[in-house]
C-alpha cells in the first residue's frame, strides 16, 4: 500500500466514523467482498487454516465462515474511525465491557489479559486505554501512514507501555506488572520456532510462546480472557473470570490450556478470527511446509 494511497484510505476510515452503523456494515459487505477477490494469497492463508481446522465441515459451510471472515475485517476496519475520533464516552458505549468486575477485581495486582486476533482486537485494546494504562507488546505496520494513526488511537487516553516485539525485551513488562499495570497480550502469533514450543491448536501442533505459563510464575499475575466480539452496533468486549489452579503442573499443559480456551472463542464466533494469519508456518522438524 502506497503512502498515498494509505492517506486516502485513512481519510475514507474517518469519514466513515460519521456514519451510522449500518452504513458502515454495508460498505464493509462491499470492500470484504473485494478485498477476498484481490487479496489471494490471504484467502489461500484463510482457507488452508480452515480445513486443517475444521476437517469435518462441509467445503461450503468454510467458505462461508471465509467470505464473512473478509467482511467483518473490512468493517473492523473502518470501526477504526470511532475508535481514533469519538470522545471517551462514545467509544465506552461503542465498546460494551462484560466481566468488567474482573478487572476490578484484580486492580493493583499483576494481570494477564490474554486477547486473542479476532476482529475487534483494536476495540477492545481501545476501551481498555479509557479505563487504565496497560502493557502490551507491538508489531510495527509496515506501512508509515497506517502506523502512526493505529500509534495514535492506541494513546489517545492513558497511553499504554508498548514494547516493540521483535528482539522484545520483557523486563519493562514485568516492571509494568508489578505497578499495577495489566499485560495485554496476544498470544496466538507464530513468531518462530526460538522460544516456541509445539502444542495443538485444533489438533494442529502450533508453534506457541509459553510466556503466559513463565510469565504467571515469575509475578504471580492471574490469567484472564479478554476477547472482543464485533455485533451489529458496536462490540462486546467480554472479560473472563480469573483461571483456577494456574499455572499448572507443566509449561506445557499450561500453553495447552491456553490453546483450548482459545479454541472455545473460536467455536462461538468462528467468522471474526483472523484466520488469514499464518499460524502454522513453523513445523515441527520432519514435517512440510504448511502453506504452500
């Protein structure tokens, strides 16, 4: 994407901010369905994840979770108008929280909120900088333009501490932690086979961090789910109930635990993953390249 092209298509997220929901889905409708024509190598992505996934569906019930997938990224999206522009207020009912007494719960003592890549990761990252000042860590876009306004939106309120993913350093995270300060963290990317270990993620072994396991043994943090779903007038931003019993016996029973929670989110709303992310690019040795 052009720096210019990027500009106009910024302007076009803030206009759109002014318009009702509804308009905002029909133009999504439009812009998802060509974006899926255009964007074939993501559209192979999605599709090779949903039938490793979901072997047992029909072909057809997958490409229609793939065709609506497409869609509400093109409005999650253009959602990025309210989240950059609209007053405090607007955004907390833009963005309904449910399990807020949760995070109450846990004010002023270390925190993980695990919020995995569905649609409304942004909304829900959003609200969260309306109520407190989080950690979490950041991939940089590639595009400037569509950089500095995603930067922007993330610190609008109470700027969080970001730290940069690449070759991160998580000291400030834990520091973050022990302030009270939750860590917002995303934990379903495949960065790599260093640090990774193999768990399965839809009976597929996956490449996973197990930061949350370590993480949770080092600061004593409680482990919750914050996953944002997208609804017709906005977006729910569930959070879950502290885990029981966590961290468990093993890193690896407990990265599997996290897979599996993952997975329930996953089941309820299968078509506001992100499942154009390569997730299964690192193999376990011996195996073939996943995306071919």
């Amino acid at each position: 994407m052009s720096g210019a092209f990027a500009r106009l298509w910024v302007a076009l997220v803030l206009r759109s901010a002014r318009w009702s929901p509804r308009a905002r889905e029909r133009l999504a409708a439009w812009l998802g369905a060509l974006a899926r024509a255009l964007a074939v190598p993501r559209r192979r992505i999605a599709r090779r994840n949903l039938a490793a996934c979901f072997p047992g569906l029909p072909e057809e019930e997958r490409l229609g979770i793939e065709r609506r997938l497409f869609r509400n990224m093109a409005r999650g999206i253009l959602d990025h108008g309210v989240l950059w522009s609209a007053p405090r207020e607007a955004i907390r009912a833009f963005v309904r929280v449910e399990g807020q007494e949760h995070l109450d719960a846990c004010r002023g003592a270390p925190l993980i909120l695990l919020a995995p890549h569905f649609v409304g990761l942004d909304a829900g990252a959003s609200w969260i900088t309306t109520e407190l000042s989080a950690v979490s860590i950041y991939a940089r876009q590639s595009n400037p333009v569509w950089d500095h306004w995603l930067a922007f939106g993330r610190q609008r309120f109470h700027p969080p501490v970001l730290i940069p993913r690449r070759g991160s350093d998580l000291r400030p995270a834990v520091r973050a932690m022990r302030e009270g300060k939750p860590f917002f963290y995303l934990p379903d990317m495949d960065i790599g086979e260093a640090n990774s270990i193999f768990v399965p993620f839809f009976g597929v072994p996956a490449a996973t961090l197990p930061m949350v396991s370590r993480l949770a043994k080092m600061t004593g943090a409680k482990v919750c789910m914050a996953v944002t779903e997208q609804v017709a007038d906005g977006y729910v931003f569930h959070i879950g109930a502290p885990w029981e019993d966590f961290p468990g016996p093993s890193v690896e029973e407990d990265t599997l635990r996290m897979n599996r929670e993952i997975e329930g989110w996953v089941l309820r709303m299968p078509d506001q993953y992100l499942w154009t992310h390569r997730r299964f690019k690192t193999r376990p040795p011996g195996e073939p390249p996943f995306y071919r």
